[in-house]
C-alpha cells in the first residue's frame, strides 16, 4: 500500500469493467488495522467478489481512523483491537467515541479470549472475530448483515 490511507472500492464491476451488474448495495468499511500486509490481504479478500460490492478504506492508526470516522460514507468499521497506539479496550473505546453510534462495528482480532469476547460485545460490538477463523465470505457477510440491519432502523 503506497499511502497511509487507500481506498479498494469494487461496486459491482463486471469483468470488461462495466458498472452495474451487482445485485447487492455497495458497502463501504473502514479497516483499522495497523499491519499493512494484513490489511493487504483482508482487503483482497473482501473485495474480490463482483456481485458483493465492499469498498474498503485502510486506517493503519486509531489517529487515523479518528479523523476519518469525522467524514460520512462509513457503513461499518472492522477493528483490531492490538493497534501501536492503543490496545485492547482502550482502542475500542476510542473508535467508538469517534464514530457515529449507528455505524456497526466488527472486531477482528487475534485475541481469542472469551472475556475479550464477552467484552467486545458487550460493549457494542456487533461481532468479534478471531483472525485466521474467519474466511473472507464469511467476513463479508457477517459484514453485510451488520450493515443491513442498521439500513432497516
């Protein structure tokens, strides 16, 4: 990744490049995730089906997340809570501080407790995920389920 913040949106793109042919609502995620290789590959991953149109925007710092989270077109936040700048529920806390209380977000972390678990969730988060269990299709549409259900409030 070239810069601090780059933006992979595929909506719905059809082989020749043509827009339009996705049956799904694009959606559009800010990954806060401080490894960029990691980042790379959620980003790959999340975005390689053409007919699940996911924009993916990477935050590699909560400073950054932060100040993005201050402009609209977030539909749900995917966060690693082992973030350089802050860890653990300090990091959660702080994205939730910054971001609109409608956006949803997923925590996807290596850490696999069950009080982190527990925590996460009932702190808010409307998941948590421990990366290397989650597959990239199941990702997006535990992703997508987030995002849909705050649509329909």
């Amino acid at each position: 990744m070239e810069d601090a913040r780059s933006t992979a949106s595929i909506y719905g793109s059809t082989p020749d490049g043509q827009q339009g042919a996705a049956s799904l609502h694009p959606i559009r995620v800010l990954l806060v995730e401080d490894d960029p290789d990691a980042a790379e590959l959620l980003r790959i991953g999340l975005t390689q089906d053409p007919a699940d149109p996911i924009g993916v925007e990477w935050s590699p710092t909560i400073t950054d997340a932060m100040e993005r989270l201050k402009e609209p077109d977030v539909d749900a936040i995917l966060l690693d809570l082992g973030m350089p700048e802050l860890s653990g529920f300090l990091t959660f806390g702080a994205i939730e501080a910054a971001a609109d209380p409608v956006i949803p977000v997923i925590v996807y972390t290596a850490d696999e407790s069950v009080v982190s678990r527990e925590a996460a969730m009932a702190r808010g988060a409307v998941d948590y995920l421990v990366k290397g269990e989650t597959n990239p299709r199941e990702l997006r549409r535990k992703l997508r389920q987030a995002v849909q259900s705050n649509w329909m409030i």
